[in-house]
C-alpha cells in the first residue's frame, strides 16, 4: 500500500512530474520502426509523456522526432508533405529536418536569413530491436545508446505486439512482474504438462499446477531479478519449477521465456493516464516465430483486434472486451477473453486510469510488486538529490547480457545465478537476498 503521495510519485510522468524527468534520461522506445518503414512516407503522431511529437523516416532514411506543432503558426506537422529530406508544414511551405532545422521559408523574403534564426524542437534518436528510441533529456545528460535486451545480437529477431491503452504504465508494469496471476488470469493459455516449458500454436505449457508461488527478490542497480518458484508436477521432493523474470528500469520487464522464445515487455507513458504497451516475442539468432503469427496467437491483429495506430477497435472496456460468458462455463476459458495480453488489458484498465494504491490490501504474493514501488520511489529520491538515473551508473551491466529464465532444477540449486550470463553472475556474487519477502511474509501471516 502507498500514500497518495507516493502513488502520485509513481504514476505522475508529465511536464515537470519528477517520475518523467527520470524517464527522459533514458533512451525511450517511443515507436516501431515498421510505423515509419517508408523513405518519405506518412509522418506518425506519437505522445511521450504528454508530449505531442511527429515522427518521420527522410529520403535519406533517417528518422526524425520532432514536436509535432509547426514553429511558425502551429499546425500540425503531422498533415505535412515528407519530401526531399524534410518534414513540409501544408500551412506556409516551412521545411523541416530531422535535426529540427527549418531548411525552406517559402512565405519569407528570401535573404531575410529568418530560418537560420528559427531551431525547431527535435530528439536524437536510434533504431534497434524493431524499435525508434528518442533520447528526450537535456542534450549534455545523454549516455551511450546500447542494444536492448530483446536485441542482443545483430541476428536477434523480435515480433512485437503493439497497443495504445488507456492506463496508467505503473499498473502494466506491475502486471508483467506479477507472476502469480499467470496461474489464474492465464490459466486457459499456460496449461500444466509434463515435459518443459514450451510454446504451441494455440497455447503455451509448463510444468506445474502450483497457484501459489513462493516469491523471492534480488534488487540489482538497473532493476531487480526475482524467482517465482512452483511444485513441479513431477519430482517435487527435490526439485524445483523456477521462473524469474528481470524487471530492467523502467520500460522493459524480461519474462521467462519457452522453448521456442524468449519474452519481454516494454512499457511506455504516452501520459499520466495513457501508456503504449509492447509484447515482444524474441530469439537472439533467428525468426522463431514471425509478427504476423505472434499477433494472431495474441489476438492482436492490426486491421481486425487494432487500427493502424494499435487502437483497440474489438474488444475494449465499453464492450466488457467481448468477455463470452458461455465460453467460461464450458470449461474452455478462465476469462472468456481471448488472448493473454487482452486478458491482461482486462484487469489493468479496469483499475481506472491511475490505479489507487492508498487501500490495497497485499499479500505474500506481492513481493515483486511491493519491491518494483520500492526501486522506484528510492531511484527517483537519488535522482532528486543529485544522483544517477538509475540503470546509469558506472558499474552497470550492459542490457544486452541481461536475461530471464524457466526451468525444472534441483532444490539445492542458488536461482539468483541461473540464466545469468557470467557478468551477471560476478555482479551478483556477494549481494544479500532482499528482505521484503520476509516482511510481506510476516505481514501476511
């Protein structure tokens, strides 16, 4: 449970909200490269942290970021003609570069030397991982653009689902570092089997019917890696069925991957109240599942489940998300919704806007959540003091080693070292458990 300050803390990203000002510190996964894929093609609006901006891909395929009203009399720059290596306002002819220069004034005396005088609002960006990430801080504060980690390596390959929700990001994040709810929310899609954790075309199993996972935290300087741990369904006297999933501050949550992929999260505030949500499908050497698979298994179809700006245009609060009630007593489904993220948009949309967390009433269950406020409210406090964003500090380890991780393994084994990489493993080495599943634990009971 938090304050109403604290809550406001978490949650708030706009204009000067402390939780905003961190976040621009980041390189911002702000859209998919495939929403700008063409040279001189359809500029895209796009909201950062209240920020109303237009994104276009140049002649040149460069990428430009800029603020999406036109400096001059402030139309939208989204309606422009993308031609010749610039961003054209229909108004009066201004041209505009990636950089934010204003390179044509048609409507001025040539020779006035006006342009050289006017600098449009413009962000640095990169492209990686099927991604344009924005860098929105103060140009002096900027750090070293690094993969991602659904993008370690050049042949990495990512299908990614893409929706515009109307929610808070606190609570999405919170949902993909939940992972009790899977065995209940998700239940008719992550089904007991014997054998591994694998991935069908219709559903992913795992080897467990453990609803109650005993949860335990390991806080890292860019975030935080915590196990779930379940009953096998065969071999439970000694080993155990463990899944971490690696929250990496504060737009992308690793889940514990399959046999056939791995799986990540990437959040991102459009607003106080609005987020852009991103389920990622990866493998780090080849395509193990293709976009246009991945977003029917999601049942998040661009054209039929979203527009073409990932707008929910199926299922979405007004109609209960086409919840099938008939479904639900057959047996079939948990929910009656079809489609874990769509279950998942359910939950966290019906929390309101901004989740109120002032009259919560926690439980064991909740200790990656409880430490995900944590992080973040003891970050946000450093940066306010004068210290590093956190994820920026010197000793970092870079995202590309950072992994999640699912298996059936010995209870004597130590979960805090398995799937890390071997600069994980010395930086964890040394580091004491978190304390907060003892207190969450005494508190519960």
């Amino acid at each position: 449970m938090l304050t109403a300050e604290e809550n406001d803390l978490l949650t708030r990203v706009e204009g000067h909200a402390p939780m905003g000002r961190l976040m621009r510190r980041h390189w911002v996964p702000a859209l998919l490269s495939e929403q700008v894929a063409e040279p001189d093609g359809k500029p895209v609006r796009v909201t950062l942290f209240g920020e109303r901006l237009v994104a276009y891909r140049d002649t040149n395929g460069r990428v430009g970021v800029l603020g999406e009203m036109c400096p001059h009399r402030k139309a939208s720059l989204a309606f422009g003609r993308n031609e010749k290596c610039g961003l054209r306002c229909l108004y009066h002819g201004w041209k505009i570069d990636v950089d934010g220069n204003v390179t044509e004034m048609p409507s001025e005396p040539k020779g006035s030397g006006f342009a050289e005088r006017v600098k449009h609002k413009s962000y640095p960006t990169r492209e990686a991982g099927g991604f344009v990430f924005v860098f929105m801080g103060a140009p002096e504060d900027m750090p070293e653009f690094e993969p991602p980690p659904w993008a370690p390596t050049p042949e990495a390959h990512a299908a990614i689902v893409r929706i515009d929700l109307p929610c808070n990001w606190a609570q999405i994040m919170e949902g993909q570092i939940d992972s009790a709810h899977s065995s209940s929310l998700h239940s008719s899609d992550m089904r007991p089997a014997r054998g591994e954790a694998e991935a069908k075309d219709t559903h992913w199993v795992r080897p467990s019917t453990d609803k109650n996972p005993r949860i335990q935290v390991q806080v890292t300087n860019y975030g935080m890696r915590y196990a779930a741990i379940r009953r096998p369904i065969t071999e439970a006297a000694v080993k155990d069925y463990v899944r971490i999933t690696t929250f990496v501050a504060p737009f992308t949550a690793l889940i514990p991957p399959n046999a056939t992929y791995n799986v990540a999260t990437v959040i991102v505030p459009k607003d106080d109240q609005n987020s852009y949500f991103h389920f990622i499908a990866w493998h780090e050497s080849r395509e193990a599942i293709s976009t246009a698979a991945w977003r029917k298994f999601c049942v998040v179809e661009v054209g039929v489940d979203v527009d073409e700006n990932f707008r929910p245009i199926k299922r979405h609060a007004s109609n209960d998300y086409l919840q099938d009630r008939a479904w639900m007593k057959s047996g079939d489904s948990f929910t009656g919704i079809p489609g874990i993220p769509n279950q998942d948009i359910a939950m966290w949309e019906s929390m309101g806007p901004i989740a109120d967390r002032t009259s919560e009433r926690l439980g064991a269950s909740d200790i990656a959540v409880v430490q995900f406020r944590r992080i973040m409210l003891d970050a946000l406090a450093r940066f306010e003091e004068g210290g590093e964003p956190i994820g920026q500090t010197r000793d970092k380890l870079p995202q590309a080693k950072l992994r999640s991780y699912q298996g059936v393994v010995p209870k004597t084994e130590d979960w805090r070292k398995l799937g890390a990489s071997k600069e994980e493993v010395q930086y964890l080495d040394g580091m004491e458990p978190d304390e907060t599943e003892r207190e969450m634990a005494e508190a519960a009971g």
